[in-house]
C-alpha cells in the first residue's frame, strides 16, 4: 500500500466522482466486494459511448474507498435469452465463493419475451461468472429465485461468511435468500418482509439486523426505511425512516451497506444512488456513514466526508 492511496480521501456525494482517468464513474446501483486489502466496486456502466444492443457492467478498485481505478467493462451483454429489444440489465452484485474459487454475479434481468408485450414482465435474475473479481464474466441463465418474482437485488454477505440475496417480488414483499454452496441458485428463503420496498441492503451491526428499502416510485427518490432484527428470518419491527421525509432520502435510493471493521471502531456507510434517468451517465452518488446503533439507524445530511479504512474512523466535514 503507499502511503497516497492508504491516507484518508475525502468522499464528495453527488459530485461528479471521477475514476484514475479522469471520468465518471460508471457504478450505479452497484455493489462492493472486498478481497483481501482490495474493494472491487460494480455497477451498471451506462456510459453515453456504450453499444447500444448491449448491456454493461463494469468493475472499479480501490483500496480507501474514495479514489477508484478502473479495471474493466466486466460483463458486455448481447441480449442472452431471446428477450424483447428493450431488455434490462441492472444492480449487479458480486459474491466470491471460496469453496468454488468463483466470482458469481448476480443482476436483475427484465423486459419481456416476443408477443409478451412490453414492460417489466420477466421479473428474474441473472447469473454470470468469472475466475477473477475484475475479468470477463460468462453470463450462465436467468431464473425466478424459488418460482417468485424478483426486481431489484441486493446482497448481504454475514459475519460468518454466509451469502444472501435480497430480491424484490412485487405482488409479496421483501425476500432475504440464502445462496445454494456454489452461489449459482437460491437455496432457500429466511424470511419474506411483507413490505412494498426495493432497493435492499442489511447490515449486521452489534448483534442486530438492519434492513433498508425504498419505496416503489420508480426513479423518483422518497423517503427510505429501515426495520431491525435480531435474527435474518425475523420478527422484524416496523419500518420507519432514515432521514427527515421531506428530504427524500437527499435525492438518493438505497443499494448497499457497507460495513468497515477497523481497529478503533466499525463504520456502516450508506451507498445510494442519484439517479438522472434522462441522462443516466451522469447519476450520482450519495455515500455517507451511517448514525447507528441500539436499533436506531440515521442517515446525516450529505457533506464531504473522510474515511480512515484502517481505523474505521469518518470524519464528516463541518
């Protein structure tokens, strides 16, 4: 590690965030994975330059969280199952299964088949691997976790290494998935959350579970909640919001917790996304740690903001 990219970087939300060639990063409604000292950060790269028929994610590195390298467009798409020409692609998030030595991602597949119609009917996952966190990725299927449906995803790896799903199933709720061992299916549901959210992150902080969702308002921003529990499969408490609700959550929707184990304290920050839906190059970022503990979480008014990986420190800017 030098000494330069080991320092605290301060963390700008919703600025342009600019990678180590100078543009925007290309990350939205991402995920990290960390291996060893090193954050791999993925998301959908909807850059204005892309192929049009295809679908991209891209893969970032980073090893402070605020200065991020570009390492590859890791998935580049062509339209994998015969689905109609407006198909999507989005949140993609990666797991690394040690038992495998395999980097599985997962994404949400949608669109329609021919004489479908159009819309979101397909309602699946995709599945796609690779050797490496930052190669190119073979995109295996798509699949309705368990027969349900599934819309936007997150992912939650536990303390005891354990990974799950978390898959929006729009006429049910909120689903948390145990992975198969070889991450490549859904093995079984912990707990369905009967609450109309996407947007889904846990966190496992200090003994309890904490769930964050967002409402279904498409790419409009409102206000996010979170609910506790001191078990995945629940009984989970009501959910009630983040931030003040005319805030709408500061312009951004939930994709991920990111908790940071350091030597003097553990940080959980925040990582939502500032869409621009006419201009989908140019969403932004809102990261920011978290206020939690004894079952209450807060997410402060975004401002610049530093992070000591080491110690777990954050340092919000007055």
């Amino acid at each position: 590690l030098t000494a330069a990219l080991a320092a605290p970087a301060t963390i700008k939300p919703g600025d342009v965030w600019p990678d180590n060639r100078g543009r925007h990063i290309q990350a939205h409604g991402g995920g990290i994975l960390k291996v060893g000292d090193m954050f791999y950060w993925f998301g959908e790269d909807r850059s204005r330059d892309n192929e049009r028929g295809l679908r991209y994610v891209a893969c970032y590195s980073s090893t402070n969280l605020a200065q991020w390298t570009f390492r590859n467009q890791v998935l580049k798409l062509a339209n994998p199952e015969n689905f109609e020409r407006g198909w999507v692609l989005e949140r993609p998030k990666v797991f690394y299964n040690a038992k495998t030595k395999k980097f599985v991602m997962y994404m949400h597949i949608d669109g329609s088949r021919p004489g479908e119609g159009g819309g979101y009917q397909l309602a699946r996952v995709g599945v796609a691997v690779c050797d490496t966190a930052d190669g190119d990725y073979q995109y295996l299927k798509s699949f309705r976790p368990l027969g349900n449906e599934s819309r936007d995803i997150g992912q939650f790896i536990d303390d005891d290494g354990a990974a799950y799903l978390i898959s929006e199933d729009r006429p049910n709720g909120f689903h948390i998935y145990q992975l198969s061992d070889d991450y490549l299916n859904v093995a079984k549901d912990i707990c369905l959350i009967r609450a109309r959210l996407e947007g889904g992150a846990i966190v496992h902080y200090d003994g309890l579970y904490y769930c964050i969702g967002s409402a279904l308002t498409g790419w409009d921003p409102n206000p996010n909640k979170y609910a506790t529990a001191k078990s995945l499969a629940g009984p989970w408490s009501e959910f009630k919001g983040i931030a003040p609700p005319e805030a709408n959550t500061y312009g951004a929707q939930s994709t991920m917790m990111l908790k940071i184990s350091g030597t003097k304290t553990n940080c959980v920050i925040f990582m939502g996304d500032m869409w621009r839906p006419s201009t989908q190059w140019d969403s932004r970022y809102l990261w920011m740690p978290l206020e939690i503990g004894g079952g209450q979480l807060c997410l402060p008014a975004p401002r610049d903001w530093t992070l000591d990986i080491a110690t777990g420190e954050a340092k919000i800017e007055q």
